[in-house]
C-alpha cells in the first residue's frame, strides 16, 4: 500500500495529533473519521499489513442490527453504521453483496422467538418481514470481504493524510509534554497528543502500558467450514434461531462465491490460537446442514477460526482512560466490529474532539484508486497464521 513506513526503514520521532494503535477495522475506520476531519493521524499496526487480525477472520457479514439490545452503545453504533455505510462502500470500491437473511422456524416456540425479534427490529427502525409461516426476511443484511474493507478504510485513511506504520509493536508508552509518547519493540517512536488504542485483542495490553488496569480481553474462538457453493447455490444469508448465549451456526455466501458455515464460541485464554479444533467439522456442519441440506455429505475445502475480542463483564467500552487522560480506549468490539466500524470511527473522533482535537469540516470521500485484491479472505489470515 502506498504511503506504508515499515520499521526496517530506520528509526523515527515524529509528532502527530493523534497515533492510533491498531490497523483492524475499528482502527482504520478511526483514523479515516479524524483524518478526513483534518487530525494529523498515525496509524500503528503490529503487522506487516493492515486487517490481518481478528478484523480478517470476521465472517463478513454486515448486520442491520435487527436482534441488537435496543439503546445500548453497540446497537446505536450498529445503526449508525448501517447509514453511514453505503456512500463509503461505494466510493471505495469494497467488495459487497445485499443479499438479505432469512429466519425460519423450526417449532411453535421458535415461531414466538422470531416473533419477538421482529417487534425487536421495528423497535431499533430495521426494515423485516415476518411471514404468515413465521419465517422473518431481513433485506438489509450483507456480505463483504473483511479483509478488503479494512485496507480500504485504511487506505482512505492514507489519501487523506494519515500515515500508516506497519510493524509497528507497541511496547512502551510514556507520558511527554502535551500528551505521550509511544515506542516500537524495534526502538521506533512516535509522539502524539492522543493515543486511540484500537488494538484488539491485545487493547488491554496497551492500556495496561499507560498505567490503566480496568478492563481485560480474552480470545473467542469462532470456527468456520468453507464449502462449494452447492449446484442450486445460495443467494442469501441463512440464521439460526438464536439461544441467550449465541447466534448460533450461520450459512451464508461468501463474495467470491462460495458457501461458509459458523462460528463455533470457545472461550479461551491464548490470543496467539488460531487453529481450527479437528472436532469443529462435525460440529458445525449437522447445524449448517440443518438450514442448507446439501452441505450434510458435503466436505469443506477450508476451515478457519477468528478470534473476538471478548471483554471481561465489558462491551463496547469506548471512551477516554481514567488512569491516563490522553489515552481513548475502544476495547471489547466484539464480532459486529466490522458492522459498526463506522459508528465507532465518528463515536471516537467525538471523544477526541472532546479532549482538544479541534474538528476541521468533514471532506468528502477521496475514492480509491482501485479495488483491493489478494485472493480469498478467508484463506488469507489462515495461511499468515500458519494454520491451513
């Protein structure tokens, strides 16, 4: 990508206004909001590229926000994401399919259940159909490339001015004159008056370097089984009926034309565990079989796993740190990051306002140049991590 410093470049001290720390979705969606607000925006990202994370194994699927918990934090951005979304898909080129989701029920009582998200989704202004059959249709729901959107929003980022470090680790951050200063394990530094710590599953590591304890993240394990798409294919989003705990096991398209069942949800310790269990197949695929039945004897081409960045007793945590007044922390995004990346890009540059970043005017959207390809997402993160 144009405009990347990678650290074996040399070492630097450069000031800017704010230094985001993370280059998943969440932050390059920050840096885009403050840059084209006109904030001097470093962005620190741990890998050699942007969106290999968490943010890369994300199913892809853009929610609408129909089965979101009215009037908290993660829907309303959720919502607003939903508005926000489409002059940014199609000024950047982002890979996307409107395909729409379907629910059906299997029993009288998951006939209530989807009854009660229907009234859930007009309550939150979500466009549904409830059916006579008590199937619901929600035409709003999509697909994209995660990967593709996170470099798009990054590289959006860059055009209008802000500079993307890869390699870029976190090890030390220190207070300095008028706000802190951050260094790499590699010695490189940056000084910046704010500190936007996007950093994943590794954002309370980074809080925990500015003296701030107040939350932690553990990994979420969600596995997925990627099929052929069957001779009839499948031109919409299949959902479960979903239990208290989980959405359950979904079938949907992908955007290069295959069929991924999932996640799985195992709650984990290790944040470097991306492999896929040997029991995920027959775990998954009775389920995704249940809503597609010609995936039952079908074999999957490639599995993956993704790890959501879970909060302790915490979600959608987003604000500035008490134990660090130059630090905004936006930890626990959990597997709607991708969904409300854009909520949260405006939500932070708020926050960032609040604390001194005076806002220039709003510029329009500089398109990109051209599209982002590198092969199939999902076998993209699997093969960096070692794993397929």
């Amino acid at each position: 990508m144009s405009g990347t410093i990678s650290i074996e470049e040399g070492v630097s001290n450069t000031d800017f206004q704010v230094a985001v720390v993370g280059a998943g979705v969440v932050g390059a969606a920050v840096a885009l909001a403050l840059s084209r607000r006109g904030a001097a925006v470093a962005l620190l990202e741990a890998e050699d590229e942007a969106g290999l994370g968490a943010s890369g194994t994300n199913s892809g699927i853009l929610h609408m926000g129909f089965d979101s918990t009215p009037g908290e934090l993660e829907t309303d951005l959720i919502l607003r994401s939903a508005a926000l979304r489409p002059p940014v898909i199609e000024a950047l080129g982002i890979p996307f399919d409107r395909c729409g989701a379907a629910m059906r029920p299997a029993d009288d009582s998951q006939r209530d259940a989807i009854a009660r998200l229907a009234r859930n989704a007009e309550r939150n202004g979500v466009d549904v159909t409830l059916d006579d059959d008590g199937s619901l249709a929600v035409p709003g729901e999509s697909v994209t490339d995660p990967i593709a959107y996170t470099v798009a929003l990054a590289g959006a980022a860059q055009r209008h001015g802000a500079e993307l470090r890869t390699g870029f680790r976190v090890a030390d951050i220190e207070p300095g004159a008028g706000g802190l200063r951050l260094a790499s394990r590699s010695g490189d530094r940056v000084s910046c008056s704010i500190a936007v710590n996007c950093a994943g599953l590794y954002a309370d590591e980074i809080a925990w370097l500015a003296g701030d304890d107040s939350f932690e993240i553990y990994p979420r394990k969600g596995e997925f089984l990627v099929f052929e798409s069957p001779p009839e294919g499948l031109d919409r989003i299949l959902l479960p009926v979903p239990t208290e705990r989980t959405r359950g096991v979904l079938v949907f398209p992908s955007v290069d034309g295959k069929v991924i069942a999932g996640p799985t949800a195992i709650d984990g310790q290790d944040k470097h565990d991306w492999s896929v269990r040997p029991e995920a197949v027959d775990e998954i695929r009775p389920k995704a079989a249940a809503l597609l039945p010609a995936l039952e004897d079908s074999e999957p081409i490639a599995t993956y796993a993704g790890l959501r960045t879970a909060g302790r007793g915490v979600n959608y945590l987003i604000g500035a740190s008490r134990a660090c007044e130059r630090l905004v922390n936006v930890p626990a995004i959990r597997s709607t990051g991708l969904t409300a990346s854009l909520g949260i890009g405006e939500r932070v540059a708020e926050i960032v306002a609040g604390l001194g970043i005076e806002p220039s005017p709003e510029q329009p959207l500089e398109p990109a140049p051209e599209p982002h390809s590198a092969g199939p997402w999902w076998r993209r993160v699997a093969e960096h991590r070692g794993v397929m």
